[in-house]
C-alpha cells in the first residue's frame, strides 16, 4: 500500500519521517502496537509512505490510522484522505472555498 504526502510536505504542513514512525509504533500485528517484525515494512521513498506486509492488513486499517495521526496533529479540519486506487492514498485539501460558496446561494 502507499500513502501520497505530496501536498502536505511541500507546504511543510507534515513531517514524512514522523508519520512513518507513529505508524511504525501504531499498527497492531497480532493485538500488539508495534510489534511489526518482519511481517510489514514501513518507509519513506520520494514524497509516498510505503506500507509493504507479508500478512493481511486491511486498507481501511491504514485510512484510520492517518486520520487518527491528522487528528493528533489538528491538521485534519484542512486535509483529507482520497483513495486514489486500489492500493493507493492521497491526503489533498479540503475544498473549503467551494462549500462557501454553495452555502451563500
């Protein structure tokens, strides 16, 4: 799986390698934090997180846990988390203007 941080560290609004670590310590394997051994990878290439696994994880399971680390950051209210494909994510802006605009007409 691969998470696109393109956009928010451009504008500096994420740090890769921290992100690469809150999930390196949050996801489960086996009902345990952290506990990745050599069943998944987790590693920063070019401006995309890169999640390998040699067991199951779920996709959604990845969504959840960039939301979670949005939320932790109070960064979440401006972001968003797209899936791109089916093994792809993005995080892009909220269209703020936009609704603005529809909730004055």
């Amino acid at each position: 799986f691969q998470i696109d941080l393109s956009i928010p560290l451009k504008d500096e609004l994420l740090v890769g390698k921290e992100f690469v670590d809150f999930l390196k310590s949050n996801i489960k394997v086996n009902g345990k934090k952290g506990n990745l051994g050599e069943e998944i990878a987790v590693s920063l290439v070019d401006q995309k997180v890169v999640v390998n696994s040699k067991i199951a994880l779920c996709k959604r399971y990845l969504k959840y846990l960039t939301k979670k680390y949005l939320k932790k950051n109070d960064i979440i209210d401006y972001l968003r988390v797209i899936a791109s494909n089916k093994t792809t994510y993005t995080i892009k802006y909220l269209n703020i203007g936009e609704s603005e605009e529809k909730e004055e007409q």
